[in-house]
C-alpha cells in the first residue's frame, strides 16, 4: 500500500506542478507517467548518486520522446516531471542542521543533496545532447 501512495504522490506532484505552471492539460498524463518511471528508477537502485543520474536520464530521454510524440518542447515535459526526482528532504535536513550549529553534518548531508543535484543535471545533459543530433523528418524538404 505505501508503494502505491508514493507513485500516486509522485504523478500528483509532476501533474499538479504542471498546472502551477499552465502546462496545456492533454500533456499533464505524459508529464505524470514520466514522473513516476523516473521516481521508481531511482527507488529500485535504492538511492544514491548513480540511482539519481540513471533516474534523471530516465526522465531526460523520455521527455525528449514524449514532446517528439507531442510535436512539443522537451522542457514543457521536463519541467515537472523532474519534480519528484529533487532532493528536496537533503536540502531541508542540511538547513536544519545549520540552523542547529552542527556544520559538520550540515556540510555532509549538503554535499550529498549537491552532489545528487549534479548528477541529474549532467544526466539531463546527456539525455539532450543524445536526441539533439536526431531531427524529425521533414517531408517538404526531402528530395525524390
């Protein structure tokens, strides 16, 4: 039960972060689908930083096919469908243990959170550059 709480939290989050940001609602499904493979990605490799890059590759590639399949920009998808993958809880702990005058452990727990930021940024990255030399086929152009 608590597995299907959390995939119906992470397509709630990336759909109702869609709405936030007046994403057009006949692609809220793909940005809530995305979202979840890319959150259950990361909970079967079980956390850490390859979890986070194979996860926000997850997400990178399949938006990039879903705006192919929706004739739309891959950030429309990207946007929130990358919600449920950031650290979010990283960042607070690191806060609150600023707060609490422990920086040994806020340095930790705050490298950690960057470094798992950094790995989906350079996954997304990776994802872009990989479709970025594939362009739709433009039948108006092609030459009999």
């Amino acid at each position: 039960m608590d597995v299907l709480i959390k995939a119906l939290a992470c397509m709630a989050a990336a759909c109702f972060f869609g709405l936030i940001l007046h994403q057009p609602k006949s692609t809220l499904h793909y940005t809530a689908l995305i979202g979840l493979l890319g959150y259950a990605v990361y909970t079967l490799l079980g956390g850490g930083l390859l979890a986070y890059f194979l996860s926000g590759l997850t997400v990178g590639v399949l938006c990039e096919l879903a705006a192919r399949a929706a004739q739309r920009t891959t950030t429309l998808f990207l946007i929130s469908a990358i919600i449920p993958l950031v650290p979010g809880l990283g960042l607070y702990r690191s806060m609150m243990a600023l707060s609490g005058q422990d920086y040994s452990s806020a340095l930790a727990i705050g490298i950690e959170t960057l470094a798992g930021i950094g790995a989906i940024a350079l996954a997304l990255t990776v994802a872009t550059a990989l479709f970025s030399s594939f362009k739709p086929n433009d039948s108006k152009n092609v030459q009999d």
